[in-house]
C-alpha cells in the first residue's frame, strides 16, 4: 500500500499517504477468518481556486532581436 501511496505523491496525486497495520486492532480471530484491518491516512492536494499572471510590457527583449542579425 505504502508503494502505491508513494507513485500517489510522485504523480502529483496526494501531497501525504501512509497506510499501517495496528495488531490491536486486528483480532486474532478475526484474522482466522480472513478479515484484515489496515489503517491509512492522506492529503490531498487543495483545488487551485484562483490563478493570477501579473503582465508588464517592457523594451528589454528588444535587445535580443538585434543579436539575432
């Protein structure tokens, strides 16, 4: 699971992800009869609610033109 988690944040996915086995919380019992207990938590990452360019028009690049002759 932790491996999965993993690929989650490398693709971007989640921004956090950890999965464990807590043995409290899995009877002995309850493992005899095929029942497994993981726990796991995750952040996702927050929506991008706003984008913003700051534009300013400046002369600079004009320099480039002339060393292109």
């Amino acid at each position: 699971m932790n491996t999965w988690g993993r690929k989650l944040i490398a693709d971007g996915a989640l921004l956090g992800f950890e999965c464990w086995y807590d043995p409290a919380r899995n009877e002995q019992t309850e493992l005899a009869a095929g029942h497994l207990l993981l726990s796991y938590k995750f952040t996702p990452p927050p929506p991008l609610e706003r984008l913003t360019f700051e534009t300013e028009i400046t002369s600079e690049y004009l320099v480039s033109l002339e060393s292109n002759r």
